[in-house]
C-alpha cells in the first residue's frame, strides 16, 4: 500500500513548539546524566569505593581512547540502520533502559570486593555507560538534528534547544543531587554514602529513561538522503571527503575543544569546592553561576543568530568563553569573583555551544550537496 506524503513530512518544514520542546526533553535527561558522570564520579570512587585517583584516571583516560574508536564504530552502525523510526530515534528507544540500568551499576561498587576485582568491576561498567550505552544514545541523537529538518534556521534552533534543555538538567543535578545523597544516606554528618549515591542516581536514572521516551515518540525523522549511492559509499571513502570539507574539519576542532573544555569543568567542580574552598554545599553556587547563565544566553541567542548567523555567535561565545577562564586565574579563593568569571564562561558556553551542532550539520549538509553533486560535473567524491 502506498503512503502518500503530508506537509508534516517536508524535509523543509518549519517545526512546532511541541516537535521542537520533545526534541530538548532527552538533552535534559543527558544534562542530568553527564552531569552526574562528570561532577560526582570521582567523588564517589574516591571518598564511597575507596578507589586510587591515580589509577582512576589512568583507567578514565583510557576509557576515553575506547570511547573515540566507539564513536566511529556506532557513528557507522546508526548511518546504515534501517527502520519504520528512520535511523536515530530506534537506538534512543533501544538503549535508554540498558543506559538507566548501568549508570545505578557504575555508582554501586561492591564493597567486599578485592581492590583488583573492583578495579576490573569500574573498567567495565564505566566503558558500558560512557563508551557503549552513552554513545548509543548521543550519536544518534545529535545526528537528529539534521534528520529531523533540512531548514537552515531550525537547525540552529534545534542546536541551541538542545543545549539549552541540557543546560536545565545540569542545573538540576547541581541543585539538587547533594541534597538527594543528603536525604538517601544512612549518615547525617556525611551525605557521600553508599546509600546516598544509590537512592539519588536511581532517581536520575528514572528522569533520563522517562525524558528519552519523550523524545522518541514527540519527534520525526523526516531528511532522507538517496540510499543507493550512500549505501556505494564505503567508511574509507566517507573518511576522505570529510577530510576534505574543511568546513567540517575546522567545525570538528572548534567543537572539540570547546566541549574538552566543559568536561574539564565539570569534573574540576566538586573537587574546586570539597578540598580547595572546604565547602562541598558551595558546590550548587558554582556550578549553577555557569549553568544559569548560560541557560539565560541560550534563551537570548536565537535573537542573536538571526541578526549575526550562527557563526559569528558561536565565535563571540568562544571569545567571552576565553575571558572569563583567563581571568579565573586571578580569582585565588575570592568567591565573588570566582561567580563573576563563571558567569562570563557560562555566557560564553551559552553562545557557543548552542550554535556548535548546527553549525556541524550545516558542514555535513554542504560535504554530502558537494559530493553527490560533483559527478554532475564530471568529477567524483571518492
């Protein structure tokens, strides 16, 4: 039987509020997810696992190189997925109860295991969450951004929802993550308990199961590219002419440290306030005077990219970005002006961030017009 196309199907279309807030609802289930993996992990190895912070980031450095080589592997896996959900939203669906499940596993540590066993226990696990699972989610997700709409000016503003949603959901965990491990621990004088983590992870794995559901069944994957000559096209050959876009190479490094420079953030944190200014519920102010900020930027920078383009935002947020770590040099343990320069990083962030993926799927968009449109003239993409 033959299905005819409606307006909801235009590759060009012009999305809704409603299409647009589904889209947003799994970067805030990611928000609160990564922001757990990258503010609390090390908290908890170190202070509830009793783990050696050498051998954690030797262990988490090379979980990063596992999680490089991942990235291709499933990049390549979710290109060449075929279903009645198009090719992104299937593995958001399939993977975001194995996601809930293993984040609870890598935060429950068991204590009567030998430190050699623990440390395999970590390995797994953690490359489970963050390698496997976790890719199999941001992947395909980030790649929605283009498979939802050809439409320039959507793609940013997926872009920035996105961020944007994210932003909440770090905000979430910032505020209230230690309160939770406060209210589950079995030990009034100290909230990073065993029983804290436990019962305050679980109800984050709860929010990012539940908003990934939201997302899979409020969007629509409508941009699909000619499947003969992208099924011809081999990983090698796709490899070179990305290669060979250098508005996708100049994207990929830009984006590459810009989001180094988060996870570095985010990670330093907790620490920042537990051994440097002795305040663990310092914390929320830090982190929230980034995250709060460049939520409020975010709200504003739609505005901007409509009178600058994305990219003149995004190198004005890259900019402010750089000020305000600059400055954060001489701050010493000065809290007020510890905010002040986090406020600048976060409106940096909000700016730059928020307008990095659209700027990579428009870098895609042009790679994939170039190369299909080459043997027109003569010449070839391999």
């Amino acid at each position: 039987m033959i299905q005819l196309a409606t307006k909801h199907d235009d590759p060009d279309l012009e999305l809704g509020w409603g299409e647009r807030i589904g889209f947003g609802m799994a970067s805030c289930g990611r928000g609160m997810l990564t922001g757990v993996l990258g503010s609390f992990i090390m908290i908890y190895m170190m202070n509830v696992a009793f783990i050696d912070a050498g051998i954690l980031s030797i262990m988490f450095a090379v979980s990063r190189l596992i999680d490089g080589m991942s990235d291709i592997v499933i990049g390549n896996l979710v290109d060449h997925t075929r279903s009645k959900m198009g090719k992104a939203r299937i593995w958001l669906l399939r993977m975001c109860l194995p996601m809930a499940v293993s984040l609870v596993l890598v935060f429950y540590v068991p204590q009567n295991f030998p430190s050699a066993l623990k440390f395999v226990y970590i390995f797994v696990i953690y490359n489970l969450v963050n390698s496997v699972f976790l890719t199999f989610m941001q992947v395909p997700y980030f790649s929605m951004i283009s498979l939802m709409t050809r439409n320039g000016r959507e793609r940013g503003l997926l872009g920035n929802i996105q961020q944007l949603f994210s932003s909440i959901g770090t905000i979430l965990v910032n505020t209230f993550f230690i309160p939770l491990l406060a209210l589950f621990s079995d030990n009034a004088d100290n909230p990073n308990t065993q029983a804290g983590f436990t019962g305050a992870i679980i109800v984050v794995s709860i929010f990012v199961f539940v908003l990934t559901l939201i997302t899979v069944f409020t969007t629509k994957e409508r941009v699909h590219g000619p499947k003969t000559k992208t099924d011809e096209i081999k990983p090698s050959v796709a490899i070179r002419a990305l290669l060979r876009n250098k508005y996708w190479v100049m994207m990929f490094f830009a984006v590459f440290f810009s989001f180094l420079i988060m996870i570095f953030m985010s990670a330093s944190g907790t620490n920042y306030a537990l051994y440097v200014l002795k305040d663990y519920s310092k914390f929320g102010l830090l982190a929230n005077s980034i995250s709060v900020s460049q939520l409020a930027v975010m709200i504003l920078t739609p505005l901007l990219m409509k009178k600058l383009g994305k990219r003149w935002v995004f190198t004005l947020g890259t900019g402010l970005m750089t000020i305000g770590f600059i400055a954060f040099n001489f701050c010493e343990s000065s809290l007020i002006l510890i905010v002040l320069c986090n406020i600048l990083k976060g409106c940096g962030m909000g700016m730059s961030s928020g307008m990095a993926l659209g700027l990579v799927a428009d870098s895609i968009t042009y790679g994939k017009f170039k190369c299909f449109l080459q043997p027109l003239f003569g010449e070839s993409c391999r």
